[in-house]
C-alpha cells in the first residue's frame, strides 16, 4: 500500500469511552425513573452514535420522549465526557510513529461534535490531528462513506492512499465503501461481534502496529 494519510476512528480505536458514555446512559436511567445498565451491555449498544445507543437504552421509547431523552443524556454525558476515558495501549506509541512518517491524520468518528473536540483536547490528542469529521459533520455517517471520502477530500488524497483504522464492521464498511484500505483493532466496541468477522485488510493488535505495517510497506 502507498499510504498518504491516515484516518481513525475514535471511541474504541484511540479511547476507551466506555466508562463515561455507561455513566451518562445510567445518569439518563435514573431521571426517567428506569433501571440502570450492566457497563458491558452499554459497551453493546455503543457503535452508531448517541440517538442509536439511547435507542438501544429505550427500545420501547420513540418519536418526542425519545428526543427528549437524548436530550437528557447528552446533558449528562457533557459532564461525563473526558472523565475516566483511557488510552488505548500502544496509541500514543502510534500515533508518533504515523507523524513520524510525515502522514498526516483525522479523526472519523460518529459521536457528536459537540463531544468530539473537548474529548480530543481532555485527552491530550487533538496536536495529533488535523481535523475531526463527526457524526454530525455531514448528512451522513459511517457506515456511510461520506465521512471517509470527505476526510480524504480534505487530504488531498484518493481514497485508495488514505488508511482507516476502527473498531468495528461500521469502519470497515465504511472505508470499503468509499475504497480506503482498512485496518481494524481486536479490543474496541463492535456491537458484541468478534471484529474478526469484519471485512478488512489487517487486523492489528495496536496503533502501534499499524504504523509498523504502513511504514514498513512505504
């Protein structure tokens, strides 16, 4: 592969959100007055955005009362975002490794912007990126490749010489769909299904490794 940017997909890619994003969906729990979530079945709803986990939170729930509790949530997550998230082992490691290459990166990720930005700079990540493309950016979102053509748009790039490296079966439809390579990592959030079943080019075990393969290809 000739790779000339890479794009990378943010919660469960670079972050373990799973902590705050469990406390804002049981902090909307408790106001409605209904039951609290395991964090691990919160870890299973999480993959499409807010309004598709407060969905997955309220199944029974639709049209106004579910926009207001996504209103709910949100508010509580704008508390939570940045808390107690984590780095994921070796991301830092690969991040360094792609700037020292001289390829330049983006975050795609579907969660709001609103939540992208401030979680990026609590992290301590944003020097490292370019630009973010979020969940609500365009009209669409992965597993649309929107995100994914914009991003490369941007670059300067053909789709072919950007890679993405995510988490789940979103990413990888994405980037096949918009014709990127497409790494993914094993430990992330893909809806409780093994990311061995996805569609893509590697499956590497860190950032760390990714960037190894890229520049060793180079």
């Amino acid at each position: 592969m000739t790779i000339k940017s890479v794009t990378i997909d943010l919660d469960g890619t670079l972050l373990d959100t799973i902590p705050d994003l469990a406390a804002a969906a049981n902090g909307m729990m408790r106001e409605l007055g209904r039951h609290e979530f395991p964090v691990d079945v919160v870890a299973s709803f999480v993959g499409r955005g807010i309004p598709t986990l407060v969905a997955r939170c309220l199944p029974d729930v639709h049209g106004d009362e579910l926009a207001h509790a996504q209103s709910i949530f949100k508010r509580h997550y704008a508390i939570e975002n940045g808390r107690n998230s984590q780095l994921f082992p070796g991301v830092l490691d690969g991040l360094m490794a792609f700037r020292k290459a001289g390829l330049p990166m983006a975050v795609v990720t579907n969660k709001a912007a609103a939540f992208t930005e401030p979680l990026l700079a609590a992290m301590n990540l944003a020097p490292f990126f370019a630009f973010a493309v979020s969940g609500d950016t365009l009209p669409e979102k992965k597993p649309h490749p929107m995100p994914l053509t914009h991003a490369c748009e941007r670059f300067g790039v053909a789709p072919v010489e950007n890679l993405h490296i995510g988490d789940s079966k979103h990413d990888a439809h994405a980037a096949r769909a918009a014709g990127c390579p497409v790494f993914l990592v094993p430990y992330g959030y893909n809806e409780g299904q093994p990311v061995q079943a996805g569609d893509c080019d590697a499956i590497v075990t860190s950032l760390v490794e990714a960037a190894h393969r890229v520049v060793k290809a180079a």
